[in-house]
C-alpha cells in the first residue's frame, strides 16, 4: 500500500444498530475500491472485517477491524464497529481515532436505538458525521421516512444530498441534490437520466434547504443568496465541506450494499465532504516543560502516537493500532512509551486489512496503523520520542456492571485461564476479573450477559480452557445487635500434659461496622495471665472470618474479656485461643446476631416514557426511589438505593423494558440490615451446606 500524507488521510468509522449493514458496507467499499474480487456475505462467514471464529459463528461483529480503501487518490481508514450494547467498547476506542462517523441506518427497520445511540456518541466527540441509508433494495424500505425521523428528532441540518429514484417498486437510481441530475445504474456503469415528476417537489425542497445551508456560510454567500444569485457547484461543495466539518449539516445519502449501488457516491462524498486530521485538533502534555502539547497531526513536529486498540489473535500475534499523532513515523524507529516508562525499536510498520497485515515503510500524522510485539504497550498508551516525551489523555470507556462468579471445570487450569484472561483483558478493556476473597469466589465482569458468554466461549475456542458461570455470592456480613455474658471451660485430658483454658467474656455491638472486632480486656487480680492475652484475641481473628450464623464476615463486635481461669500445667495458649473460640459462637448467638446486606447507589438514565417502568421494577426489587432529575436528551436520571443482591440481572432486564435505551451506574455506600426473609434463607443454606458436608464425611 502507498504511503498517503495527512491532507489524503480520512478516518471514519462506521456507527450503527446491530444488523443495519455497516460489514456488507465495507465489502461493497472493498470491491469497488478493487481490495476484493468479490464481494463476502456475513452469511458465508467471508468478510473481511468479521474475521474473528466468534465473530462468524454468531454472524455479527465484536471487535472493530480497520480496512484501508485506497479512492481516488486518498486512503479512508474505514472501521467497521459492533453494533450490539455489549461491546460498547470496542466502538468507544474506534470514536476516539476516528475524524467523522458514517451513521448506517437499515431502509426498512428505520432509526433505531443503537442510531440513536451513535448520534449521541458523535455528539460527544464533536464528530461530523453523515447517515447512509442501507438496504433500499428491499420492499418498504423508505428514505423518505428516515429522513422525516431524524429531521424530527435532530432539527433541520439533516440534509439529503440525494434522493431515491425507484420504478415498479424496485430501486434503480438516485437524484443528486447538488447537481439536479438524475442517475440510473446499468450494470456496474450509471447513465444520466430525467428527474422523475414525483422527484421534483421533494428536489425543491432538499435544494432550498442546502442553499440556506450554504449561504450561512459568510456574509458575502448571503448576499448573493439574496440578491438571486445562483452558486457554482464548486462554491457549493466548498461550503458545504465547511458546513460537513462543523456538524452544522449532516449529509444523508442511501443504497444497497449487496447490489453495490450508492456506495460509489457515498466513497466520493467521503473524499470530498469529511475532514482530513489537518483539519482537526488534538493535544497532549509535554512532560519536560509541563506546557500543552499542540500535536494538531502536524507532520513536522516530533513524532507522536497513541495506542487506541490492541489486538491479540492466537495466530497472527499481538498487534498495536495506533494513531499517529504528529510527524512521521518509519521502520526501525525508536520510540519511547510515556505510560510504561520504556523505549522500544518499532521494526515494521503495519496496516492492518482486517486480520491481514500489510507492511508499510512510513504512516504520516493522521494515520492509522499498527506495530506488532511491543511487549509493554497496552491500549491507551502515548508513545513519542525520549527527547519530546507526550502523554495524550486518556478517552472514555463504559464501565462493566454485569458480573458472574466463574470456575475453572478443571481444576489444573487455573493458571491457564488466569493467563488466557489476562490475554483478553488487553484487548478487551470493558472485561475485568475480581478476585474476592472473603467470599472465596473469582468474578468476571463483562458489559452484559452476552459479552460474558463470548469470553468464556472464547476461553474454550482460542485458549482450550473451560470454564463454568454461575450466581455469584453476595457479600453479606454478620453482627450483633444485643449484649451478651458467656463463659466457657475448655478440658482436655490427653496422655501426659493435658489443655485447660478458661475465659469469660462479654459481647456487644461496637459503632464502627468498617472493624470487624474491637477487643479489650478487664481481667484483674491475674485471673487469666498477660501472656494469653494475645492467644485469645487470635481466637477472635479466626472466629469473624466466618460468622456462626451464615458463615459470613462479622462486622462490628466488641469484646471484653474480664475473667476466666488458669491451670499452671495444663494451660496453654492453644487452650485459650480454643476456649476464646467457642465463648464467641455461643455469646454471638446470644446476642441477637443479624445479617447485614451491601446497599448500592443506583442511577438509571431512560427516556421519559419509560419512568414507570423502571420505577415500578425498582420497587420490586426492594429499591427505595430517592428522586429524579432530568438528563440531556430528554432523558430522566432515576436515583434509587438498592440491595445488591437485587442488581443480578438487571442489565438485561433494563434493556428488554426499554428497548436498549436505558443505562445505569452503580456503587457501593453501605451495610444494612436484611429484612428477616433475606436472613432466614441465608441461615437455611448454610444449615444445608453443613449437613451436605458432614453426610459426605
């Protein structure tokens, strides 16, 4: 592949619900810009951006891929993104390299959430951006409709640049709103035409609109305007390339991916309408002068970078995509990591065609490329020189919610999954685990159940371990909320030396629940010697580990030891600590022991319409409803706190009722007391596990 200087460099990523169309779109790029002979189908699991095993038995994307169209002298670096919620993520890391968005919206199924959520993406990073209607081949599909639906949602910078010409119901051409010409396709080649009479009414419409477009441009376009003037073609394009780029107009144009029409048009408009890097601004901190760095993809400044994507496939290596920043960057170069704190030799330059990679000698400020095996780099680093060291910031990634307890199936691959996880979570950084170990479980955290699914899938297909998901534990804990006087002898007479301990000691609830136990002692005339002071506190230690009631941490418990007794041969600490032991399990029983349950704090943002529901399941879910407070977007922030253990499944539950529009955020605030039932049932478990256990023995 050439190597393309910044002004020919456009970067667009491909936004849009699951199943609109965005990987035939690619194929169709791809075929016509001559990178294939023919065009894959998803169905046959031969395209070139869902290359992935996963991706091609389940027939839809979960990684970004990066596929260079080399049009008209310039390079696109299309990505083409997920579609489905659960891999947000990937799209977030493709928007932060990206200079515009390409929205595709499906002809028949019309706007739906994950268009909506695109805009809202692009809105966010100030992305201008284009919507591209697929699927026009089909019955019913309607551009019209479209175009009505997103002006009443997004206001009057929706702009048709073309418009469909369709006979005997099937869709044989376009209007070109700019020129006023009409365009049939005759094979692979388009022939002029008339404008249908049904064309020319709505062809006033979208030509007017354009014209305000682009005499608002300046003061002097204004007055021509006015004064009847028409404007060159030239003048227009011009002006609305300055329109494009400052989203103050967002083109809409339509096709058929699978018959290749439209996708011509829509490559030229690319070229023609989308901003180069030159255009567009980025900066970081110069950390030897601590002044702000002005990258601007400037070519002749010092060589600059960003890791936006990592890549680790079990056959061709891991790979880094990066961003190049400013200068110019070239095989065997020497750059220095600013996250890791480490120089590395690049070696070769890549870019990657889906999941093949093609050398290049150099990428210029603007480019998107990729180095392989660079051993410390992780997704989110700056790279630069040592001599100009810049760190960009960070951009925004969802926070996982979702969250299983896993287990290995076999037991001798719990290295191998730690490994192979730790491998995924490169890639993959809405995916973490947690180990909790209070409640002896491994967690996997993922953007929902689907994302869980396909990790463990994963594991099995490209890393051959297997592993289980279930429920995960809550972390409850144990208290006292009474007080409590209890002695306890511990005899035992065994051959030679036997054991006596002997302790008397009093419970009661202590004020601070972040301690698990407060300890002190009151024992006067030497009852119980100094030296087994120590003995009985660790026998404290070991009993809130597991409380007596459920088995779970105990929290809060003071402890005060005032008397017992001695034998100068017999005692010992080992008595004593066994002795402390079994006086806490008999004085915490006694002391109206409860169980505490995790509160968290919720916010649920939803469209108003759906207000309702949400608020009628919280209810449900033992949530108390603190108050609401209106979000950008006509949107509703619910505030709610809720048990922990209520959350499971939430996720899914919040999309079906709101088809995908809601979205929540949660933490942690504080210990309560769980109503009796939640006890009840925690104390019956912990019964049955018992009486299970002592069966097996």
């Amino acid at each position: 592949m050439k190597v393309y200087t910044t002004d020919k460099i456009r970067n667009v990523v491909l936004l849009g619900h699951g199943g609109s169309g965005k990987t035939s779109l690619v194929e169709a790029m791809a075929y016509l810009s001559g990178i294939t002979s023919r065009m894959g189908k998803v169905a046959d699991k031969n395209t070139i951006s869902d290359y992935d095993k996963e991706e091609q038995k389940r027939q839809f994307s979960i990684n970004t891929s990066v596929v260079p169209i080399e049009w008209e002298g310039h390079k696109i670096n299309i990505m083409d993104t997920p579609g489905y919620f659960d891999f947000v993520g990937e799209v977030e890391e493709a928007v932060s390299a990206a200079g515009a968005a390409i929205i595709v919206v499906n002809g028949k199924a019309g706007i739906e959430v994950g268009a909506q959520k695109a805009w809202e993406l692009c809105e966010k990073y100030k992305l201008p951006r284009m919507i591209y209607v697929s699927n026009m081949d089909v019955d019913n599909a309607s551009f019209r409709q479209v175009v009505e639906d997103m002006t009443a949602s997004y206001g009057k910078k929706m702009a048709p640049f073309n418009l469909p010409i369709r006979e005997s119901e099937k869709f044989v051409g376009y209007v070109n709103v700019i020129t006023e010409t009409g365009n049939r396709w005759q094979g692979k080649e388009v022939v002029s035409c008339e404008v249908p009479e049904y064309n020319k009414a709505n062809l006033q419409i979208c030509r007017d609109t354009l014209m305000e477009a682009v005499a608002e441009t300046s003061e002097e376009m204004m007055e021509r305007y006015f004064g009847g003037e028409t404007f060159s073609e030239a003048e227009i394009r011009a002006a609305l390339r300055t329109n494009v780029c400052d989203c103050s107009i967002v083109p809409m144009t339509m096709g058929s991916n699978v018959l290749c029409q439209g996708v011509y048009t829509l490559l030229d408009d690319i070229v023609k309408y989308f901003p180069s890097p030159e255009n567009r601004k980025v900066a970081g901190i110069n950390l030897k002068t601590n002044e702000i760095y002005n990258a601007d993809y400037d070519f002749s400044k010092a060589k600059s970078a960003y890791i936006w994507k990592t890549v680790v496939d079990p056959f061709i290596g891991k790979y880094s995509l990066i961003k190049v920043n400013s200068g110019v960057l070239k095989t065997d170069d020497l750059i220095y990591n600013v996250d890791r704190e480490i120089e590395e030799k690049i070696g070769k330059l890549y870019v990657l065609q889906g999941n093949k990679p093609i050398e290049v000698p150099e990428l210029h400020a603007g480019d998107i490329g990729a180095l392989a095996k660079l051993t410390a780099a992780r997704t989110g680093n700056s790279l630069s020189t040592k001599a100009t060291t810049i760190k960009f910031g960070k951009f925004e990634l969802s926070t996982p919610y979702t969250y299983m307890r896993y287990k290995p199936k076999n037991k001798g691959d719990v290295d191998k999954i730690s490994q192979a996880l730790q491998k995924i979570g490169h890639e993959d950084l809405t995916m973490k685990t947690v180990n909790d170990a209070e409640n002896r479980q491994t967690l996997l955290y993922g953007m929902g159940d689907q994302h869980l699914e396909i990790i463990v899938s994963r594991l099995l297909n490209e890393y051959k371990v297997e592993v289980e998901l279930s429920r995960p534990k809550v972390a409850y804990r144990e208290t006292i909320k009474k007080q409590s006087d209890v002695e306890y002898k511990y005899k035992k007479q065994t051959g030679g030396h036997g054991q006596y301990g002997h302790v008397k000691m009093r419970f009661s609830p202590s004020d601070d629940l972040e301690q698990a136990y407060v300890f002190e002692q009151e024992v006067v005339g030497g009852a119980v010697p100094k030296n087994y002071y120590p003995a009985v506190e660790k026998g404290l230690q070991e009993s809130v580990i597991k409380g007596p009631l459920a088995a779970y941490p105990v929290v809060g418990v003071k402890a005060v030891l005032y008397d017992g007794s001695y034998h100068p041969v017999d005692s010992s600490e080992q008595a004593f600590k066994m002795a402390t032991v079994q006086a806490f399990k008999k004085g915490f029983m006694e002391a109206h022991p409860v169980l505490l349950e995790p509160i968290a704090s919720l916010k649920v943002t939803i469209p108003d319409a759906y207000t309702g529901d949400v608020m009628g399941d919280l209810n449900k879910r033992r949530g108390r409803v603190l108050g609401m407070n209106p979000a950008p977007g006509g949107k509703q922030t619910v505030e709610a706190e809720i048990p922990v253990s209520c959350l499971y499944g939430y996720c899914t539950d919040l999309r079906s009722m709101t088809g995908g529009r809601g979205e929540y955020a949660y933490e942690f605030i504080r210990y309560e007391q769980a109503p009796s039932d939640v006890q009840e049932k925690e104390v019956a478990a912990r019964a049955a596990k018992v009486a299970e256990n002592s069966g097996e023995e």
